[in-house]
C-alpha cells in the first residue's frame, strides 16, 4: 500500500517521484525496463527545466553533462541564414537558456538522486497489467514481474501514468489522442567524433521542403544529425557512415575520426490527450501530449508536467487544499502543452512546407517569425507563454499580468511565499508563517522589488512551484487569500524556525 503509483521510470516518472518524496509522500515507481535505456533519444532542456534540476539537488550534475547551446538559426537548402535566434550564457532563471545533453546521463543522475529519498521506491522490469478501483476512493494496480514472471498488486490513493506515447494507463483508461495533424518520418543519427567540426555552436535547422535537416553539437565529443526521410526510404538505406556521408558532409567536411552510435528513425507527431485527469489517476509527459522535436520541449514539457502537479497532490494528500483544486491540473497544462506545440508545428511548417514560390516567401516570412507573440517568447525571449487562469492562478487583462508567470529565481519555498515590497505587521507576519508561508519583505530596488514594479505591483503570491497565483497593490488582500501550506511545509526538523526574512 502506498499513497501514489507512478507507471513509468523515464525523466517525467522520475521527477514525480522525487518531488512526491521531498513532500514525504510515499510513492512507487514501476518501469518495464530492467534499467535506463541507453540510446540517446532527447537532447534538449531550456532554463526552465534547468531550474527545476536545481530544485531537485542536481544542477551541479547537469551542469558536469550538458553543453550550453548558442541557439538557433534557420538555413536555406544551400545553409545559407535566413534568421538566427541567440540564446544567453545565463537567462533569466540563472542558467543557459538552451542545454543539450545524453538523454541517459541525465535519467542516471535522475535515479542516483531518487535514491536518497526512503519515501520513493523503483521497481524495475515489471510490467503493469491494469488497475481497478476500490472503495474510498483507492486504486488496486496490478502487474507482472518480468524476471520470474509472478503477478503481484499494490493499491494507492493515486495513479499517474508517466508510461510514454503508448501510455498502457491511457489506453486502460479509454481516453483518446487528438490528433492536431502533422506526421512526419525523420532519420536521427547520433555520431561520436574528437574532431570540433568548426560550426556555429547552435541548432542548425535547414528549411528545405525536399530534405528538411537539423545539426546540433550534443557535448564535447557527440553531434547529432536528423534528416526528413523521403517517400521511398528507410534507415537500412543510411545504415553506416559511408552512407550517411552524402547528408552529413556539409558539416563534417573530409573527417574521418566519426564513430557511428546508432541511426534510427523516428516518426515525428502531433497529439494531445483528450482528457488529463480521471478521477484519481493522472496522465504525464508522453503520456498526455506528443510534439515534434523542433523546439526541443517535449521532455522539458513532461517535466513541467510533473512539477504542477505534484506540489499540489502533496497539499491534497497533507489536506492543505481541497481535492478538487487538482482539476487546475490539466486546466493550466494542457493549454500550455498545446501552445508549445503549436509553435513547433510552425517550425515545421517553416522547415518543410512549400517549394518553388513557397520556398520564395519563407525566405521573406522567417525573419518575420518573431513577430507572432508565442513564437517571440519561445524563440527571442527564450521563455514559454504563461499560465492561463485557474483556480490557482488569477489573471487579469492588465498587459503586464504577472500572474501565470514564473517568478525570478530569487524565491525558494517549499510552500506558498509572499513577496512584498511593504513591510507586514508582526501579526499578519505570525498568522502567514503559522499557515506555512515563506514571507520575503524586499527592497524596491531589489532583484524581486524591480520584479514587481514592472508588473507594477507591490506585492504577490507565489506557488510552490515559482509560479505566480496572485499580484497586485493591496497587500492586505493579498496577504488574507494565501492559501494554507502548513502540512506542506511541516517537518520535525522545521518545528520553531521562523520563516520570514528581510532580503534587500
């Protein structure tokens, strides 16, 4: 018996997990795969999710194993630059705003840092079978040891379904995809050279409506290419480096130090779940939406996933906050998942649709991309679009909303903070900390205090996980709608301490 069962042990699963279990909330990850898969499959984390790492205790690891990227520039067939988006050596959340790394490396740092927390369990090479619903609410999962074949079961409070695009929860479930219509077959070739290849240090996209094509330098030794696969062909024709030298050669020149790690192929799609949240079981990550790669967020939006939603199943669980504000879940996710999608859809599009005249206006149309709004965040500023409004996040139709939006990375809570520029009274001060909340008075002219009044507000409240539910001029108000984190934040070590800290 435990509180949460995880089905899924790939970054999404696992830091679910971790996250649950730094709340002390009991969980249990099964995976069919008797360890970490070792092809490299995404290669791409923004400053984001680089913060969450942080979170985690593993920024320093990622750091050891990533390679900060320029950015992104977009060719022509004969790679020639129609655009180029720079990325910052430091963003805003205080890391590189573009990260490429070995999908494995990253899920073994993952795993190393699961196993420090007793409240989360990994079982590996067992698969789940299905699951049926109990009284009060509880799930029964049942599933398969892999190794000697045994079916064994484990009844929880809550069930989610990080298990990929062939999600078996999904499916056991009934929901459905919605397919947003773009598929499309791509050869990825993942090459070992000791050779620097002399390139931008950059995301190559080469938009070219015949063989559409992306170049990126993973880390010191590993390049990536992904090719559109014509009509007629197939990774046996691209098997060994001798037939893969006609694509690559506009990058490798005459080297020869190249070690072939593996070429497959993939087949890119669009798709979003119907339905994220049923009863009591939860679908994340590839589970609950399929992009293609062409802005590097598919795992970012799996780890997205499971930071939203896991701070707020611990607040359930410590009864905190009612059972129903978990429907503010699929509320804020999915349409965030299908904006990003969408704008990896119009990568796409800019990459491979159109010849002849078509080919003619996206050399007129791409520089012009970073007009459109969602775009302009993605690829300029280097950040993706706010929350929409929830339970848990009030919008306005002020321009300048805070809210929905990530605060800088100043703040560090494990429950609700309130940042002010206006000192609080003793009272009000004793009344928030005993509710759990973080309170951070700040100076004007303070990282967060110019935070604020570009939002102009003096105050605002901000979630657990960094995002902003409330802002605005009265800080009385807002000081009496925090919502209670108590059993959030509340450890045996923490009794006593005070949490309120004057930062300037």
């Amino acid at each position: 018996m435990t509180s949460v069962v995880i089905v899924g042990a790939g970054p999404t699963g696992i830091v679910a997990a971790t996250l649950l279990a730094r709340y002390h909330v009991d969980c249990l990850v099964l995976d069919r795969w008797p360890e970490v898969y070792r092809q490299p499959r995404a290669v791409h984390l923004d400053d984001e999710i680089h913060r969450i790492l942080s979170d985690l205790g593993v920024a320093e690891g990622f750091a050891a194993i990533s390679r900060p990227a320029a950015g992104l520039q977009l060719l022509d067939a004969d790679l020639k630059v129609l655009a180029r988006f720079t990325r910052e050596p430091v963003g805003k959340h205080g890391f590189p705003q573009a990260n490429m790394f070995d999908q494995p490396q990253l899920e073994d740092l993952l795993r190393t840092n699961l196993a420090q927390y007793p409240q989360a369990r990994l079982r590996t090479n067992v698969e789940v079978t299905g699951f049926t619903r109990l009284a009060q609410d509880r799930i029964r999962v049942a599933f398969v040891d892999r190794a000697t074949g045994a079916t064994e079961k484990v009844e929880a409070d809550y069930l989610l379904g990080c298990d990929g695009a062939n999600s078996v929860v999904r499916r056991k479930l009934g929901v459905a995809m919605t397919d947003m219509r773009f598929k499309q077959r791509w050869l990825v070739a993942d090459i070992r050279s000791t050779v620097d290849l002399q390139q931008w240090d950059g995301v190559h996209q080469v938009c070219d409506p015949v063989r559409a094509a992306t170049y990126m330098r993973i880390g010191n030794d590993r390049y990536r290419w992904e090719f559109r696969l014509l009509p007629n062909e197939s990774v046996a024709d691209y098997s060994t480096l001798e037939k893969l030298q006609p694509l690559i050669a506009p990058w490798v020149g005459a080297s020869t130090d190249l070690e072939l790690v593996r070429v497959t192929e993939y087949t890119f799609r669009a798709a979003i779940a119907q339905r994220w949240r049923v009863g009591n079981v939860f679908l994340l990550g590839d589970a609950a939406h399929l992009t293609p790669p062409f802005i590097g967020q598919g795992m970012g939006a799996g780890v997205r996933d499971a930071v939203n939603l896991c701070w707020k199943l611990a607040a359930v669980i410590a009864g905190d906050l009612p059972e129903q504000i978990l429907d503010s879940y699929p509320q804020e996710r999915k349409p965030h998942a299908r904006t990003l999608i969408r704008v990896a859809l119009a990568m796409g599009w800019a990459m491979t649709a159109g010849r002849g005249f078509g080919a003619a206006m996206r050399r007129v149309l791409l520089p012009c991309l970073a007009q459109v709004p969602a775009l302009r965040l993605r690829l300029l500023d280097g950040v993706t679009p706010p929350l929409r409004s929830s339970m848990l996040v009030h919008r306005s139709r002020r321009r300048r909303s805070l809210a929905g939006t990530l605060c800088p990375n100043a703040v560090q809570s494990e429950g609700f903070t309130l940042v002010s520029t206006t000192p609080l009274s003793r009272g009000v001060h004793v009344e928030l900390t005993r509710r759990g909340t973080t309170v951070l008075v700040v100076e004007p002219h303070s990282e967060l205090g110019r935070w604020l009044g570009a939002g102009r507000a003096t105050a605002a409240i901000i979630r657990p996980d960094h995002v902003v539910m409330r802002w605005g001029a009265d800080v009385m108000k807002l000081c009496r709608l925090v919502p209670s984190s108590a059993g959030l934040v509340s450890r045996p070590s923490r009794a006593g301490r005070p949490s309120h800290r004057r930062c300037r």
